[in-house]
C-alpha cells in the first residue's frame, strides 16, 4: 500500500513538472505553432491537439498563434460532426504553410514521417504521443511518450488538471470523447489513469454535445461497406478475413473490423479494401498471443505503411503503377491473395493443409 503511495506521488510529482515545462516553454516562445494529428486524425488526435491550442493560449495569449494541421481526411461521421460541433478549425496540411509555423508540434503520433506526411528530417519541437517511442527527435525541445496509456487526450487532460487551467467545455468535450473512443468505451488499454482523467473532464463536457457527437447518421458508403463485409467473410480456424471492394472512404473499414472482431468463434479479423491509390487493411485482434501491429507490419511493412497495437492494427500498401488501372476491384482480386500469402504464412494458417483461403 505504502508503496503503491508513493509510486502514485512521485508519478504525480513527474508529471506536475512535465506540464510545467510545457507552459513555461510555451510561454516564452514568440510566432506560430504548428500543431500536427496523425494521418486521418481521430478524436484522440483532435481533441489532444485542441487541448494543446489552449494550453499555448493560456501560456502565451499575445506573442504564440496556434493552427492545427491534418492530412488525409476527416473520415469517420462521428469525427466530421465533432469538428462541425465543437468548432474546431482544422486545416489541411501544405508544404509552404508548414514551413510558415515556428514551431511544430505532433499529438497522437511519436515522430515525424510517423503516420504523418512530414519528412523524417523535418524538426519538430513538441510531441506528445501514446504510441511506441519515435525516432528523429533529437532536435525537439518537449518530449511526453507514453506508451502505456489509453489515449493522448489522457495525457492532456493530466496537463490540465496540473496547471489549473480552465478547461472550456468544448475542449473538455474533445478530450472525453478522445478518451473515450480510443480505449473504445473504456473497454480498451485502459489505465486507471485514463479513468481518472475522464472523471475530471466529465463534470467540464457538455453531455448534449456528447451525445450528438456519439450518434451521428452513417453514411450509405459506410452501411455498404459494413454490408460487403459481412457478405464476403471467409473464416479460417478463428481468423476472419473480409473483402470490402472499393472504397471512397477508409475509415469505414475499421468499422467493419471492429464489428466482425464481435463475431462468435473469431479472433481476428483483417478486413481489406481498395481506394484510388492504395491497397487497405485494417485488423482487429483479440487472440493474446499475437500481436497483429507486429504481424502486420512484417507481412506489409517493406511495400506499405503498416503496424499498430497488440490488438489494432493497419496497413496501407500504395498502387503506385497499378494506380491507372481502371478496374480497381479486379485489381484487387488479383493481387490480395499473394499478399495474403505472406500474413497466412506468418500467423501460421498455411501449415494447416486443406484450408484454402
Ligand atoms: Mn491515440
């Protein structure tokens, strides 16, 4: 008990001093910060990046200007409407507008080139992260990676709280929802930490905001990607494989992964689809003794951009040539089974005769 005390005090105590050294580093800077999400920025992502806004605001109202800067897109329904709702002004990711900022910070992703568009040269001064420790950050002058915790919002939420800074409900509405769909309902990776951060927040959100976040209209492209999905599902000894054709919008797949994973007698899912210029995966893990991140990225990792967690995973796997052939689903057909190939073989499956694909 003692113990666990006097852990918890000197966590606190470290972090105290980490967001005091956030501020006072803000504080004394002068021009604009260039805040950066990942790649199709999720609420984690957003949220963290509005709460770091306000912490520039709050150390620096006159001398620091704050932009948050995407690329990809705000795919998933319920993202669009937090940003329509809680007014977030987010803006798309340029070459020249990068080099206007005088600082750059990154929030959900560990590095730059890190599941964002940026050069892995480029310097950036601030980042803040929940995943696995980027490389490249010898130039930056704040560093928070902590691979251990829920979400990125946690992180922002605990700066907060030190700093006593006056959360607005908006922000405090980003961030609880950031919280809350990256440990997916508090059901995921979660830490008590997350839980304790969520529980300051929630008196500060708007729970009518909240719930018109969490309950948007899906759109037809995301029910016909669900629909596919379930049609074109093949299982094999527990691991779920799903077809969805092409698609506009790729935040609809991890939907349909995240739903097939529910499916009785599954332990994985890997649902792929194609867009105009990539091959897309996305996996949903819950057989303990794979790490579908690392799978994915041995399997796809020296063609594509490929990885994640234990139980989440992705893979992009760009067409290059291929990008001009017109029919991208026979595309598709052609090519899947031999990358297949490679993850079947990895996770084992092709050991198991008779069980062709
Ligand atoms: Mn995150």
């Amino acid at each position: 008990m003692v113990a666990r005390a006097a852990i918890h005090q000197i966590n606190r105590l470290h972090v105290s001093r980490l967001s005091q050294r956030l501020h006072d580093l803000l504080a004394g800077w002068e021009g604009t910060l260039g805040i950066i999400t990942h790649k199709n920025p999720d609420p984690d992502a957003i949220g963290s990046a509005m709460a770091l806004a306000a912490i520039a605001r709050n150390a620096n109202p006159q001398k620091l200007a704050c932009r948050i800067f995407y690329d990809g897109i705000i795919g998933h329904q319920e993202n669009r409407t937090m940003v329509n709702l809680l007014d977030i002004k987010m803006e798309k990711m340029e070459p020249q507008t990068i080099q206007d900022c005088t600082y750059l910070a990154l929030v959900d992703c560990p590095a730059p080139g890190m599941n964002n568009t940026l050069s892995p040269r480029t310097r950036v001064h601030i980042v803040i992260d929940h995943h696995q420790d980027g490389h490249g950050l010898e130039g930056a002058m704040f560093v928070d990676v902590r691979p251990g915790i829920g979400a990125t919002a946690s992180i922002l939420s605990q700066y907060l709280q030190e700093l006593d800074i006056p959360v607005d409900k908006n922000v405090a509405t980003g961030l609880f929802y950031g919280i809350r769909s990256d440990t997916r309902d508090f059901r995921r990776n979660v830490t008590p930490q997350d839980l304790s951060n969520a529980a300051f927040l929630l008196p500060l959100t708007d729970s009518d905001l909240l719930d018109q976040i969490m309950s948007p209209s899906l759109s037809q492209e995301t029910l016909d990607v669900l629909g596919n999905a379930i049609r074109n599902r093949r299982i094999r000894s527990g691991y779920l494989f799903a077809n969805v054709g092409f698609v506009r919008n790729r935040d609809s797949l991890p939907q349909a992964a995240d739903l097939l994973i529910s499916l009785e007698g599954v332990n994985t899912a890997l649902v792929y689809g194609i867009s105009d210029d990539a091959i897309i995966i996305s996996s949903r893990n819950r057989d303990i003794r794979l790490h579908i991140g690392n799978v994915l990225e041995e399997a796809f990792g020296d063609i594509g951009d490929a990885g994640g967690h234990p139980n989440m995973a992705a893979a992009t796997i760009p067409l290059s040539y291929f990008r001009r052939v017109k029919n991208k689903e026979e595309l598709l057909g052609l090519i899947m089974d031999p990358l297949l190939k490679k993850f079947t073989s990895l996770v084992g499956l092709d050991a198991e005769a008779g069980n062709e694909l």
